[in-house]
C-alpha cells in the first residue's frame, strides 16, 4: 500500500511542476501586470519602472518562475501585491471557510442523494422513481449559479431564513458556541445550493448499479434460497451498488473544494473560490498560481484516496 502510494505520488510531480509553469506563462502573457490599476495615474512612469525593478517584474517569464519555484521549496509562496501580506498567510484565512463549505456539501449530497438512490433503484419504474428521475433531469439541466441565485433571493431576501453574505456575524469571539453556530447558520444555504445540485450524479450512479445489481444470477440465486427482501438489498445489492460511489468520493471532495468559486462569489462567502476569482481580476499572480497548484495537488490526493476508500469497502480489491 505505501509503495503505491509513494509511487504515485512521485509520478505526478512532474505533472505539477508542468501545470505551475503552464498557469505562469497563461498569467505573464495577459495584459497589464500586478501594478495595473493600483498606481494612482498621476504617478510618473519613471516611479512605476522603479517599482517593477523593486518587484522584479521587469524579469523575464523565466526568471520570475525560477524564483517563484524557489521560494516554494523554501516554504515561501510569494506575497500578494494586494493585500499586502504573505500568500500562505492569506490562502491559510480562506481555506477555512472553503472546508467548511465543502464538509457540510458532502454531508448534504450524500444524505440526499443516497437515500433518492435507493428508492430510485429499488422502485425504478413506478411513480416515486419517475419524480426522483424528473429531479436529477432538471438538476443536471440548472447551472448551479442560477439555482444559488434563485435560493439567495428566495431563502435570503424575501423569506430572510438566512444571511446573504459573509460566513460569520460580526463582533463574535472566535471559539465561542455562538461564533461557530453563526458559521453553521451562514454555510447552510450556499452548502445546500451545491447539494441540490450536486446530488444528482449520486443518485444516477446509484439507481443504475441497483437496476443492474437487481438482474445478477447472484440476487436471483439468493431470493431463490428464501432470504427475505430487506437481507438482499441490504447484504446483497446495495453492498455492490455503492462501490461506484466510493470510488468517486475522493473526486467529489476535491471537485467541491475547487468548484465552489461561483457559489462562493453569489453569497459573498470568504472561501478560496472568491480569492480566486479576486486574484484573475486584480492581476494578483501569486495568489492565483498558488491556488491553481493546491488545486492540482488536491485532485492527485483526491484520486488517491478514492482508490484506498474503494479498496477498503470491496475486498476483491487489493492495491499492492
């Protein structure tokens, strides 16, 4: 298991270095640089060659990579022109509130979309599962900015359940009961907005390996030896439907971590995704090529670990 693990790990460095250097060179050939927008135009020309001097952004692509690259095996990611202040220590403030997020998803989507899965595949043709198909149908056809837009208008403004912006009211004490209970209270409605959506692939992965799982010789064989209906969906079938599911686990981890930028833009919430979007539009280089590289690394450990989990749950599965 450890061998494999290393093994891996060691092949998919050169994909990240490749990746960081492709983002770099994307991020050098836009327009403008760091100091684009941030000088007061009445600044003389001469001052804005002296601050890129100072930055080192008159270098070359090449030599800002070298250095960049350096700084990284040293701990040191750079700091960000915008806010002023170390990129770790800025990544580190919003990555938090992105796990949270994420956490309380994962929750929802599999508390949802397990149970529809079931009833889906277990009743598929009658009138249940058609209304559970109706809704995957029109989940997989909603882009999930227009159902966020939606749920804040209705679920924010007009019925007011919960806050519109932000992930946690102000002037509470960090560690407090209150403090984590408004966390909870400003994360459900952007988490349950992704869930809705999110949910669907589960209950279509489900329902399918139930109707295909229901017609094996091995079901029939053991209806055949008298077990009752609830042994055999819940030793039989539903034991080898849900290795789709486990195997797509780590995915989903890693797919909301880094898919929730327009959730996160739509609720004003604090996460990675919106310090993302932030550094694009800024011209905030360091912070986003960082946060492309943590997101690279997330998805070869999110692989990973969809390999382990489902080599746990089916024993015929050994990862040597």
């Amino acid at each position: 298991m450890w061998k494999f693990i290393v093994r891996r790990l060691l092949i998919t460095t050169p994909q990240i270095v490749l990746l960081s250097a492709i983002v770099f060179i994307l991020a050098q050939l836009m327009p403008g640089d760091a100091l684009t927008g941030l000088i007061d135009p009445t600044v003389k020309q001469e001052r804005l060659e002296e601050l890129r001097v100072q930055l080192g952004l008159d270098n070359p692509w090449y030599i800002q990579y070298r250095d960049w690259v350096a700084g990284i095996v040293q701990g040191d990611f750079g700091r960000s022109f915008i806010y002023k202040m170390d990129v770790t220590e800025l990544i580190g403030q919003r990555i938090v509130n992105t796990i949270w997020l994420s956490v309380v998803s994962v929750f929802f989507i599999y508390a949802i979309g397990l149970p529809l899965g079931i009833i889906s595949g277990r009743y598929n043709d009658r009138l249940i599962d058609q209304l559970i198909t109706g809704y995957t149908y029109i989940g997989f056809a909603t882009p999930i900015f227009i159902f966020g837009l939606i749920a804040v208008w209705i679920f924010g403004f007009v019925l007011g359940w919960f806050p519109t912006g932000g992930s946690v009211a102000p002037g509470l004490d960090p560690g407090t009961l209150e403090y984590y209970l408004s966390k909870i209270h400003h994360v459900l409605l952007p988490a349950l907005s992704i869930a809705l959506i999110g949910t669907v692939g589960t209950v279509q992965y489900l329902r399918s390996e139930i109707v295909d799982t229901k017609q094996r010789d091995f079901i029939i064989t053991a209806r055949a030896k008298g077990a009752s209906e609830s042994r055999v969906y819940n030793r039989h079938i539903f034991r080898n439907s849900i290795l789709p599911i486990a195997a797509f686990f780590g995915y989903e981890i890693v797919n909301l971590i880094n898919g929730t930028v327009l959730i996160e833009q739509i609720f004003s919430y604090p996460g990675m995704g919106n310090l993302f979007l932030e550094s694009i539009v800024r011209r905030d280089t360091t912070v986003a090529i960082t946060l492309v590289l943590i997101s690279g690394i997330g998805a070869i450990l999110g692989a990973l670990l969809s390999d382990i989990i489902l080599s746990m749950v089916d024993p015929r599965i050994r990862i040597k």
